[in-house]
C-alpha cells in the first residue's frame, strides 16, 4: 500500500502517517524528520537547508527528491509506504511522477487531512516547547502551505485516489474515517480487511466467516495483480481498472 498523508504543519500528519503505518505494516516516511535528523547530524546536506529550515520556508525540490528516493523505493518493496510531507509544491508531484512511475513505486491514495486555521495555529503553539519556532515562523510556514500546498489540493482535486477528511476530530477518530475512506476505494478494500482481521484475530485462525481463507490464499487485489494504478501527477488517465 502506497499512501500520501497532506495536510497543514499542525493538521496531524505525523501521528495519522505512524497509525496507519502500524496499521498496514508499511514504513512512516517523513520528509521533515529526514531533513532535520540531517540538520541535526551537520551533514553536507544539513549544512546547506538548515536555513530554509528554521525560516520555515521549503527547501529545493532536488534536495528533497533525492533525499527521498532510496528510502521511497525501499518500502515499496518492502510493502509499502506512507509518506507524510511529500510532495508539498505542485511541482514537487509532477517533477517525482516519471521516476515514481518508471520504478512501479507511485502513489496509490492521498489523505487530504483538513484543519482550520485558528485550530493549526493553537495546537502548533502548544507543540513550540521544544522546537525553536517562533510565532513569526509558524505564521509563515502556514503562509507557505497557503501559497505552495494548497494549489496541490487543487491539482489533485476530483480525483477518485484523493478525499479529505475533518482532521480536527480526535485522533483516533480521524483514523477510523481514514480506514474507512480507504475502504470505499476499490484498491484498499482487500487491504483495510486484512489490516483489521490481523488485529482482531492474529493468526487469523477459527473464524467461521471464510474471511481467513480469503487472505491466508492471498486471493485479495494486492497478490493477484489487479491492483488499479494511480499515478501522481498524472494530470490524464487516473484508473487503470480491474478488466
Ligand atoms: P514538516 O515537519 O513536514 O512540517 O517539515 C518541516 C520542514 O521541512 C518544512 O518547513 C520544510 O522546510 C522542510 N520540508 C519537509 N518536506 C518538504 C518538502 N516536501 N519540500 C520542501 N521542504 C520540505
């Protein structure tokens, strides 16, 4: 499974990417907490974004690309992923499309978690302990997601493999609708159930629903194949179908 999670710094990105990631057994990967972990480190690259970091602002779309490909390509052998801060310009999405695309590892669903403003700022607030954001920082980091992220809703917008859901619920509230969002999408269904027999019945044994035997043969969409591809950035044919 191949998830994209966009929302607003403060929407709850992080703490929907990580549910669902143990959810569905895929990797969490977090563009923010690759580029700071370099920061961190003082590496080359660290050195060169630190700046663009702390001033909130985006720092170059090759940096962030190349950054990401080989963890990207990684957990989608491995059984997927769920990225969490990639893409955030338009660009971005049509730029990692062909690459993504070539190496059979492109989004299957994007998550728009959708967060008012006055909420995003108090709960970024609450979380500043800790970080060095000033208020000036998180006004302009939300600044940035207004002008470069929202025009991705808008590309993206009215496509099947994208929905929004109300991300100032509960967090597990938030994560239940995902679920079952998810669910309604024909390439997640087999998935989601798996994901939940797996929790409720590890092993999987005695149910008398038949509903084991249907995923201990793997005759779900993801083992046979059928799975419909969605390409990100993919301003054309969305749907590849089952037949
Ligand atoms: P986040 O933790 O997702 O809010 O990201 C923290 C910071 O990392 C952002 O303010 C940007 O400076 C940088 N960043 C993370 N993801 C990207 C991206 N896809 N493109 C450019 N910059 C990014």
């Amino acid at each position: 499974m191949r998830l994209l999670l966009i929302g607003a710094p403060g929407a709850g990105k992080g703490t929907q990417a990580e549910r669902l990631a143990k959810r569905f057994g895929i990797a969490h990967i977090c563009s923010g907490d690759l580029l700071r972990q370099h920061v961190k480190d003082q590496t080359s690259l660290g050195q060169t974004i630190e700046s663009y970091m702390s001033n909130g602002d985006l720092v170059p779309d090759g940096v962030v690309m190349d950054m990401l490909r080989k963890p990207v390509v990684a957990a989608a052998a491995a059984g997927g992923y769920v990225l969490d801060g990639f893409p955030r310009t338009v660009e971005q999405a049509e730029a990692s499309f062909p690459t993504a695309q070539a190496l059979g590892v492109e989004v299957q669903a994007a998550v728009h978690l959708d967060v008012a403003r006055e909420e995003l700022v108090r709960r970024l607030l609450a979380r500043r302990r800790g970080s060095d954001d000033t208020e000036a920082v998180i006004e302009h980091r939300l600044q940035v997601y207004l002008e470069k992220t929202v025009p991705l809703l808008e590309y993206y917008a009215g496509r099947e493999w994208m929905f929004t859901v109300d991300g100032a619920r509960p967090p597990d509230d938030v994560h239940e609708d995902i679920l079952a969002r998810l669910q309604k999408l024909s390439d997640f269904g087999t998935w989601t159930m798996q994901a939940t027999l797996r929790l409720r019945a590890p092993g999987l044994g005695g149910r008398p629903d038949g509903l084991q035997d249907h995923v201990r043969h793997g005759t779900g969409s993801r083992d046979h194949g059928k799975v419909r591809r969605v390409h990100l950035g993919d301003a054309g044919v969305r749907g590849v179908g089952h037949g």
